[in-house]
C-alpha cells in the first residue's frame, strides 16, 4: 500500500457515515420503540399521579402619587433652598412601586405573612386537595393536622416547625410570580396552588397585605420628618427656610391623610382575583411527551455506541 492510499484510509477511519447510523438504529429499531412506550406508560402514571394545580392572577395598577412620595414631591421646587437647610430631597428616592415590589419578595414581608395568616401547614405540608369535599389533604410524616402539630424529622440546623427562610424560598420559588409591564407599569401577581380557593384566598390578602405594610411604613416616615422638620424650623430665624419647612411639612401632613384614608395605597386592583375553574399544571402530556423524546434519543445513543464498539473490536 502506498503512502497516498495509507494516509486516505486512515483520514476515512476518522469520517462519519450518516447511512451507518440510521442503519444502527434501524437494526434495533424494536429497542426504540419498547423503550419509547415505556417511557411514555411511566411518564402518563407519573403524570396522573401529580396532584392538579390552580393559579389565581390579579391585575395591579400603581396609585395616585405612587411613584414618588415624601420629601422628593417637591425636589424641583424646593431642592436648592432644602439643601442649605441640611435637607437632601435627591437622596434616597425610590418610586413606591419598585419599593413595594421587593418589598413583596422580602424574607421579613412573606414571614410576617405567613404567620398572621396561619399558612406554613399550607405552604410546607400541603400534597393535594378533594374537590367534593374542598379539604387539603397533608403529608402526615410532615404534618400531624388533627393535633396541628409539626412532626418531620430533620437534622440540625433544621427543626420540626419550618423556618421563616424555608417558608420563604418555597412560597418566591413555587407559589409566588409577579410580572410588571415596563410600558403600561401594570404589575401580575399570581399564586400557584393544590386549592383554588387557598390560591385565590392568599393572592387576595396578599395584596392587602402590602398595601397595608406600605401605608405604615410611609406614616411612619411622614412622622418621623414632621418630627424633625419641626424642630429644625424652631432652630432657624431666616424667612426662605421657614417657608420650606412649612411647605415641607405639609408635604408630610398630606402623605399620613393619604395614607390613613387609602386602602389601596400603592395598588389599584383593575382586574380582581377569582377562583380558577380550570387547572394550570401539570401538564401532563408534556410530561409524557419529555420522557417519550429521552427514552428514544437514549436507546438510540445506546445502539450506535455499541455498534461502534463492535466495530473497533472487529
């Protein structure tokens, strides 16, 4: 053999035959379509064996005055003469909605939550709901429900009562989404659960919730800067800061009215939660449809490695 013909027959070693392939699979073709079906039977079992799901959505809209509030309403106006008074009305702005919303995802909102409202059981616990008879139904090696008691067995640091931060991370990661609209500024909020009623239950308060922690927060401030306004103004003799802490203050004032007389302080409710009538998940077919793809693209995979290793051994 020559040296031209010696060095084509090993480039041809390193060459992929496509025919060669199909051929692989095709001679095991019944290995395919067996794998194939048993995926697709495990995956329909598996599938109909998971508990439906229930989303109820509500439509949010941000409020009068809730992008901007407190000192920085009269930033344009007043910013120069502020500044000589030792009060900066740039710093720190943030529009309420931006606020709210990490407020939303907080550690110390969804805890504070989830307690008043007495909903870890149905966080943590909860693997299904009847329908005829609208009950939950728990996980008794988690949850004793008729004694209400905590009965999982964990390892240290964990312990039988989940903590705030494991309540946390399963209600942000499993049943909270929140989506805002950059054009429009509306905002989704959504809870996903077993019960429909618990999803639409909990979506409900918590946006009452939010608006209410927000309307404490700002009446808190307004006092705290009334406070302060109030002996900065009895500290000063020139006229031009008088006027800016009287206008500062009102400023104040009208924020704490707002916020005693508001229930829906940052959020307007547009489109209000139900309770859903039709399942979110899972989907069942795609389930199916995943595990048919992988048993199939496996077996394949599995016949052409084999075939080749035939071949190099030959």
């Amino acid at each position: 053999m020559t040296g031209d013909s010696l060095k084509k027959t090993r480039e041809g070693e390193g060459d992929i035959d496509i025919t060669e392939l199909f051929m692989s699979v095709w001679r095991g073709k019944w290995l395919v379509i067996v794998a194939s079906v048993i995926a697709g039977f495990v995956g329909m079992l598996y599938s109909l064996g998971l508990p439906n799901e229930y989303k109820s959505e509500v439509l949010l809209a941000p409020a009068e005055d809730a992008n901007g509030g407190g000192l920085s309403a009269l930033a344009g106006q007043l910013g120069g003469l502020a500044s000589l008074a030792g009060v900066n009305l740039s710093e720190g702005k943030s529009d309420k909605i931006t606020i709210a919303l990490e407020l939303l995802r907080s550690k110390a909102f969804i805890g504070e939550f989830v307690q008043s409202e007495n909903l870890k059981p149905e966080i943590i616990a909860v693997q299904g709901w009847n329908s005829g008879s609208n009950k939950l139904s728990f996980d008794s090696d988690i949850y004793d429900k008729d004694a209400e008691r905590w009965v999982r067995k964990v390892n240290f640091p964990y312990l039988p009562e989940p903590s705030t931060q494991e309540v946390h991370k399963k209600f942000v990661e499993e049943l909270l989404s929140i989506s805002k609209d950059k054009e429009t500024g509306f905002v989704r909020v959504s809870i996903t659960h077993y019960s429909p009623y618990v999803a639409h239950q909990i979506v409900k308060d918590l946006i009452e919730a939010l608006n209410a922690k927000m309307r404490q927060l700002d009446i808190l401030e307004a006092e705290r800067s009334i406070e302060y306004l109030t002996s900065t103004l009895e500290e000063t003799n020139v006229a031009d800061m008088q006027q800016v802490f009287y206008q500062l203050i009102e400023k104040q004032q009208q924020t704490k009215m707002l916020a005693n007389v508001r229930d829906e302080y940052v959020f307007k409710v547009i489109d209000p939660a139900v309770v859903p009538e039709k399942k979110s998940g899972p989907k069942r077919a795609l389930i199916c449809l995943l595990l048919v793809t992988s048993a199939f693209l496996v077996s394949c995979l599995v016949l052409i490695v084999r075939d080749q290793v035939k071949k190099s051994r030959k």
